[in-house]
C-alpha cells in the first residue's frame, strides 16, 4: 500500500510538470520576436494571452474542488488531463489571434482539476508530520514544470519552429493517462460514500466566514502574483532588459524555478522534522512562509541592479527564496488548518486567488511595462504584494479562526478537526 501511495504522489507531480509545461510555454513564445509580428501584437495583447489561460481556471476551481469532494480524484483527474493536453496541442494549429485566446482557455478548462484534486488527495493519504514533505514532492513538479519548460520550448522553437513546440508538448503528455489509470484507485466509493457525507457537513458560508479563509486567499494571490510574473513576464524581460538569447534565457529560467523547487522541498522536509520533535505546527509553517516572502522581496534589488550579473543573481535568489513559503504555506493553508470534510471546496476557492493573481499579474505588468517603458514599476508591485502576503500571514492564519462544522459553531474555543479526527456530530 505504501508503494501504491507514494507512486500516486510521483505521479501527481509529474502531472503537474505536465500542466506546467503546457501552462508556461506560452511565455517563451511571447519572447519571439517574429511570433509578436506575425499575431501584430502589443503589450497589452502579450499580457492578454499570458492571461486567458486563467480566465477559465479561475472560473472552475470552486466547482472542480466540489467534484472531488464527492466523487474522487481518479476519473475526473483523467478526464480534465486529456482535455488540457488536446487543447495544448491544438495551440499548434491556431492561425489567429483569437483562435489562441480560445485554447489557452480550454487549457484552463482542463488544468482546473489539478489542485482541488491533488490536494484532496494528499490530504486523505498523508499525516500532519509528513505532509509537509508530501507536499514539496507535489510542489517540485509545480516549480519543474517551468523549470524545464521554458528551456525546452526555447528549444524547440529554435530548432522547429512555435507550431511544433505546442503539438509535441501536448501530444506526449497524454502518455501520462497509462500509469495513472493502472496505479491510481477509484476513491467514489467506499470510503468515498463517507466522504461525500462529511463534505457535505461543512457548508460554503461556513467556509466564506472564516477570517483564516480569507488570510489564505490574501496570501495565496499575494505568493502566485510574484510566481506568475516569473512564469509569463520573466523570459521577456530576460531577453528585451537584459539582453540574453532566447537559449539563455531559458538557461535562468531553469535555476530560478528549479531553485524554489529544491528550497520547497527542503523547508517542508526541515519544517516537518520540528514538527515531529514537539513543535507546533502552525508557528513552524509560518516563521518559513514569512521567510519565503522576505527572501523573494530581494527581487527589487535585481530591479534596480545596473549589473547584469547583480540582476541575474537577484533573479535566482529571489524566486529560489520564496520556496521557503512554498511548501509550508500550502500545507498550512490547505491541510494543517483545515477540516478534513472542507480540503476540496476551501482548496478550490483558494485557488480562485491563484487564478486571479494569474490573471492579474500578466495584465498589469503587461499595462505598467507599456506606461513605463521598463520592467522596474511591474517588480515594484510585486515588492509590495509580497510584503501585504508576509503580515497577512502573521495576522490572520490563527487555528481559532478555521471554518468548522455548523454544530460546533457555539463552542469554544474552535479548533480545526486535524488528521485522524472522527467527525462526531453533538446530538
């Protein structure tokens, strides 16, 4: 069994270098220069379809997160993959500058299972003291999935052309569907039937007035504005500021995103470890969040850097620092403070900030590079978000202020049901 459920959680995270992949792709081909003048695009059009993708994500994460709650991980998982994949792949084929926007938003369709789904998953199979690391194992595919996508779709641009990149990346990660059916259990029924009850115990205005809710979606935006920046802006402002090639960019691309990927890892291994040895969980996952952030704030000084290397240096840091919030401020949000019964529907809802800052982050930064001129004012919005991102976590992700069952909304003090909790009902 055990082998069963580490292989699912390797699997889940190469899904989500897949998802990734297709999701980041975009980003190196906005760095082409005859790709913008083919499609006669402005700023404003770069930061639209950098953007569209999540037009859809964000629309579908409260209803994927109640998908799984009731009806499992494993079909709906496999359903929404080849949807992405397929809509990747069509990319390829699109001669217009609509015909784009449409499938980045079908691939937002499909790629809106991924986190409700993970989750849930991980949370049902993995105790508070491993689920820090569980989570970074999941996180690592989220941060190599940029990682390597940008340097392999600056390859094969180079060496095919945009068209070909989009196909093979979309074609290839349907491979991913084989062990995924074969491993990977139906979890609808049996104990599923339990879960869909419990899911049900919890309801969505118990969730909406949590104060902690709230401090997560903050945060949530707060952590991907910066992330989704890297993902879309960061090959440009690579080659247009700093003036490396496309192979060159690509290159730093896969230190920054590969350096968080390591650091989550690690801190949510290291965090997990305190936990073990007494410490309490919530005060351990914050102190490293705040650090993520206040190491990413160190991105201003690669803003302002009129060095090459000091810029590129800032570049990697930056992003590799905030893997310390990585792990940690997912576990912390979406497992350790939460109810079990709720992880599907709060994940999704938390995941409507990710959308947004999704959303958010290519348009502004996309607006602010066009009314500047320059790079500089998009990464001092990010100084600042991240800053509203670390005192949001101190303030607001207090155990007293979790969402809780409606039958124990008169009893203090209120504390979140933890792994392991039976749902017992006051009669």
């Amino acid at each position: 069994m055990a082998f069963r459920r580490w292989s699912v959680l390797i699997l889940l995270s190469l899904g989500a270098v897949i998802a990734f992949i297709d999701r980041t792709s975009i980003a190196s081909v906005l760095a082409v220069g005859t790709f913008r003048v083919q499609f006669h695009l402005t700023d404003l059009d770069r930061g639209a379809l950098a953007s569209a993708f999540f037009w859809s994500y964000a629309l579908l994460q409260i209803p994927m997160g109640w998908i799984v709650d009731r009806y499992g991980v494993k079909f709906p998982y496999a359903i929404m993959f080849g949807v992405w994949c397929v809509a990747s792949a069509c990319t390829g084929l699109m001669s217009t500058f609509s015909g784009l926007i449409i499938m980045r938003i079908f691939t937002g369709v499909g790629e809106s299972i991924v986190v409700p789904a993970s989750y849930r998953w991980i949370r049902a199979n993995f105790t508070e003291d491993r689920s820090g690391f569980a989570v970074g194992i999941y996180m690592i595919g989220t941060k190599i999935g940029p990682a390597v996508g940008a340097p392999l779709a600056a390859w094969l641009i180079v060496q095919h052309s945009w068209r070909f990149m989009f196909l093979l990346c979309g074609v290839v990660g349907l491979l991913w569907l084989v062990p995924w059916m074969l491993l990977a259990r139906n979890d609808s029924s049996g104990r599923g039937v339990a879960a869909k009850a419990a899911a049900k115990a919890i309801p969505l205005r118990n969730v909406l007035s949590s104060p902690l809710v709230w401090g997560t979606i903050i945060i949530n935006f707060c952590y991907n504005y910066f992330v989704f920046y890297c993902m879309t802006w960061m090959p440009a402002y690579l080659v247009e500021q700093r003036g490396l090639s496309l192979r060159t960019m690509g290159l730093y691309s896969f230190f920054s995103f590969g350096g968080i990927a390591l650091v989550a890892l690690a801190s949510g291994w290291a965090a997990d470890v305190l936990i073990r040895r007494g410490h309490d969980a919530v005060v351990v996952r914050k102190a490293f969040v705040i650090a993520g952030f206040a190491l990413a704030c160190t991105e201003l000084l690669g803003a302002v850097s009129h060095s090459l290397n000091g810029a590129l240096f800032w570049n990697v840091v930056s992003l590799s620092g905030l893997g310390f919030a990585t792990a940690n401020h997912l576990a912390l949000c979406r497992l350790t403070l939460i109810p079990a019964p709720a992880v599907g529907l709060v994940t999704g809802i938390q995941n409507v900030s990710t959308s947004l800052a999704g959303i958010v982050a290519p348009l502004l930064s996309g607006w602010l590079l066009e009314w500047s001129g320059g790079y500089r004012a998009p990464m001092e919005v990010i100084f600042v978000f991240l800053v509203v991102g670390a005192v949001t976590c101190i303030v607001l992700l207090r155990r007293r202020w979790a969402p809780v069952l409606p039958d124990e909304n008169d009893d203090p003090p209120r504390l979140p049901l933890h792994f392991g909790t039976s749902l017992v009902h006051r009669g």
